[in-house]
C-alpha cells in the first residue's frame, strides 16, 4: 500500500496527481498547513514536519519527501513507457533536466513569494523580495515558452512525470497570483494540464479526503496567519 501525507494543493500534489494518473491504489492522509506548525504529531513520520512525505510498503517500507524524487519513483516503478521516460529513449536527459526544473528552478522562487505575501505577519512582509522573486520566477519561466508553442507537452512527444512537476509549478502561480502574465503557450499548456483526468481526480481526492479528515479545503498557499 502506498501512503501519501498532504495538505491541499501544496507540493505534495505533485505526487498525488501523479497516483490518479498512474491509477495505482493509495491512501490520502491530510494534514493542516503548515504540518510542522499545527500537527505536531506528524513529525513522528517525517521529523523535518514537511510534505509530502510518501510510504511504499510495496518497496520494503520506502519513505520519500521530495516532491519530484517521488513523482520520477512512480513513474519508474508504475507507469514504465507512460509517464516515465526510460534511459534509451533520446528525450530522458530532457525528461530528467524538466523533472527537476520544476521543483529547483521554478518553485523555488516561489515559495519566497508565498511568505512574503501570504505566510509572514504583515510587519514581516516584504514587497521587494516579493517583486523581485516574483521577477525571477518569471524569467526562468520564459525559457519554456518557446518550446511550448511548438509541442504540446515537455518531452517525449507524451504527457510524462516532467508535466507535473512543472503542470505544479503554473499552479502554485495561479494560486499566489502570478499566472496574469504567463505568456500564451505557458497559458495554453496550463489550460491543457487542467483538463486532464488525473489532474480532475487529484482535485477530488484531495477535498473528498480533506472533508473527511475534517481539515480546511483552503489551499495552502492562500492560508493567512
């Protein structure tokens, strides 16, 4: 059985949405955020307080943390030739490099958006570091804009894992207010990641399960203090 430890539309969505697409079985386990801060006891499965935090016991009790190791995990071991991309095919270095561009590279600057403009008390909030990293998230984000108006998906000529790490970085924008100026091939790729299946049934899974745990259906990232 597979364990996934999230809170509603935090980075530990990656990893769900990627199970809904997969189809394998899972349990959703919610968690306020942040988990560090107002379940305490959360920290006996993952003592950084973070998620995700995802248990295979298919796998000899495997436990991962990091959003983009767990999605390139699933699809190695449950999706092969789908949301994978193998070693001899020629787009797994592109696959690799997309994986973890979206997590380093692009939610990175983010989540200092996020404090800064939604976690912080307002004396602590500061308007340039948000301006700034909001910039640089921006920029970095150009680069696949080009790409985009040529394919529709990252690479491999398919939907793979690396449309999720990045799929969850447009999210996140939209979330913290940064989508109004994607550019049209960003914008389009994003509205086709939105209509996918899985990404429908994450959505789902994710308020049927935050309702029945009884945690906030608030997304994360637009929780205020």
């Amino acid at each position: 059985m597979i364990t996934l430890h999230h809170c509603v539309s935090a980075r530990s969505f990656r990893p769900l949405w990627a199970l809904e697409e997969i189809g394998v079985p899972y349990e959703l386990k919610m968690l306020p955020f942040p988990p560090r801060v107002l379940a305490h006891a959360f920290r006996e499965v993952n003592p950084l307080g973070t998620i995700p935090a995802l248990t295979d016991d298919a796998n000899g009790a495997l436990f991962m943390t990091e959003s983009a190791a767990i999605c390139q995990y699933l699809a190695a071991r449950y999706s092969p030739g789908v949301l994978d991309v193998a070693l001899q095919e020629p787009d797994f270095g592109r696959y690799l490099n997309f994986l973890h561009f979206g997590e380093a590279t692009l939610t990175f600057p983010q989540t200092l958006v996020l404090r800064y403009t939604h976690l912080e008390p307002p004396e602590r909030r500061q308007p340039q570091i948000v301006e700034d990293y909001a910039r640089w998230f921006h920029a970095r984000l150009r680069t696949l804009a080009p790409l985009l108006e040529a394919q529709p998906y990252l690479c491999a000529g398919r939907f793979t894992a690396a449309d999720i790490s990045v799929g969850y970085a447009l999210m996140l924008a939209e979330l913290i207010g940064l989508s109004g100026r994607f550019a049209p091939s960003i914008a389009d790729y994003w509205s086709r990641l939105r209509e996918r299946d899985g990404f429908i049934r994450a959505m789902r899974a994710q308020e049927a399960a935050a309702l029945a745990q009884e945690v906030s259906t608030v997304p994360a990232p637009q929780l205020r203090p």
